[in-house]
C-alpha cells in the first residue's frame, strides 16, 4: 500500500508539472501537449470500445482528425477569421462516414457513431482550450496568448478534486450519485466547492482579468460540470465493465481517467465566459 501512495504521488506530481510547464511555456509548447494529449486519450478510447465489442472506431483518423481540430482552433486563436484552416478537419469527418461503405464491418452504424464522439467528447473540448488560452485585447486587433484560464481550469479542477476526497472521507454520508459512482457524496461535493472558491480568491489577487465574484463563478461552473464530467466517464466505464481506461499512468489509471472532468469543465467555462462578456 506504501508503494502504491509513493506511485500515485509520483506520478501526479510528474503529470502536474508537465501540464503546468506546457501551459506556462509559451503557444508552442501549450499547442503540441494538448494536441498529443487529445490524440492519445483518443486512442484510449478507441481501445477500451474496442475490447467491448460495441464498435471498431478508425482510429488513426480519429486521432489525425483531433490534431487538425486542436491545431485549427489553434490558428485561429492567432488569426481570427482564417476559417479555411478547419476545412482538413472536414475531409477527414467525411471520410470516416464513407469509409465505412468500403470496410464491410460488422457494425458500421456503430463505428461511425463512436468515431463521431470521439470528436464531440473528446477532441471539441480540448480544442476550446485554445478559446481559453487566446485573447483578443479590445484595442488590438491580434490575439495573444494568455495562460491564465487553461491554468485556472485545471488548478480549480485539482483543488475540487482534493477537496470533494478530503471532504467525502471525513464528513461523506449522503451519496450523489450512487448507481453510477457510489464512493461520491453531496459533503465531499461541498467541500469540493468550498475549496475551489478558495482558489479562486486567491487567484483573483494575483490576476485581476476578472472580479473576484467572475472568478467565483467560474470556479463552480468548473466544480459543477467537472462533475458531472467525472459522472459521465464513470458512466461509461461501468457500462463497459472496466474500472480505468488505461495505465499509462501508474497508479492513476488512463488519460480519460485524468481528463474526463477537464472534458466538461471547458466547453462550460468557455460559454461561462461568453456570457459575462456579454453582460
């Protein structure tokens, strides 16, 4: 048990600083990480389908597809209007629905419909990290990259984490959601929260890009959708039967296993942020 602790802290550690140090090195560096991470948790996933008989997704496209979304978002995070960039990405969502006129598998219906979600589920939220990561400042007509909201993403979804499992040990007694995660509790849920509004505090201190009530918000859109994030993955495996998507990371389980809150928590930040822009 003391070597699984000493793995899992290891491991975490690793994954926290590789993600940090993608995210503060710079567009380069933020775009290759996330565009690999995006494609290899595609690749997971068209794994775990696969050993579950459901459907034989195409992969490679899948994978090759998600690049050309994250990279597509990408450029247009620094060129704005330069639409054209996503017309490969179109290509490649026609060929997976042709191709399976030509591939006479067994559940082509399936196939095609797993593939798409790869794109929905997986690749679509990783690429409107680049929405969070390029701003256009109202007196300039170029974006630049900013780390701040990916980084908070991800800082309110760790402290939610350890704070909904500090929380959930000590006080959890009513279930959230136990016919599809039985270990969570509404307490561990609250003190999840409590924690991120901390976070969020502090971070509206040293970044005042928005109010301290924005940032407030912003922190529970991401506690409540990583959530339902979480739930959702959970859903899946146990409809599966498999208790983690993958191993690449010891003691942690797979990357949908790391990101599946992540997946929920973007797109819901993104139009959190819409709409106080608009208000």
């Amino acid at each position: 048990m003391k070597s699984n602790f000493i793995t899992r802290a290891l491991t975490g550690a690793i994954f926290v600083a590789i993600l940090i140090g993608g995210i503060l090195g710079g567009p380069i560096t933020f775009s290759v990480l996330f565009a690999l991470i995006c494609a290899f948790t595609i690749n997971e996933f068209g794994n775990i389908i696969k050993r579950s008989g459901f459907a034989e997704i195409n992969k490679p496209i899948s994978m090759l597809a998600s690049v050309f979304l994250f990279f597509g978002f990408a450029y247009l995070g620094t060129s704005p209007g330069s639409n054209e960039i996503l017309i490969p990405y179109l290509f490649l969502i026609m060929y997976i629905l042709i191709s399976e006129l030509y591939y006479k598998k067994e559940n082509p219906v399936n196939n095609i419909a797993y593939s798409l979600m790869t794109q929905m589920y997986i690749a679509l939220p990783f690429a409107l990290l680049n929405v969070l990561a390029f701003q256009t400042p109202e007196e300039s007509m170029t974006s630049v990259y900013n780390p701040i909201f990916p980084l908070s993403i991800f800082i309110f979804t760790w402290v939610n984490d350890t704070g909904a499992y500090c929380a959930g040990v000590l006080f959890g007694k009513h279930r959230l959601f136990e016919r599809i995660s039985p270990k969570k509790s509404w307490e561990g849920s609250f003190g999840g929260g409590i924690f991120s509004i901390i976070a969020a505090i502090v971070i509206s201190l040293y970044f005042p890009v928005l109010s301290l009530a924005q940032w407030i918000g912003l922190a529970l859109t991401v506690v409540v959708f990583g959530t339902w994030g979480d739930l959702v993955e959970s859903l899946i495996k146990r409809r599966i039967g498999i208790k983690d998507s993958g191993n690449i990371l010891p003691g942690h389980g797979g990357l949908l296993d790391r990101f599946d809150s992540t997946l929920m928590a973007v797109p819901a930040a993104v139009l959190y942020l819409y709409i106080i822009s608009l208000l």
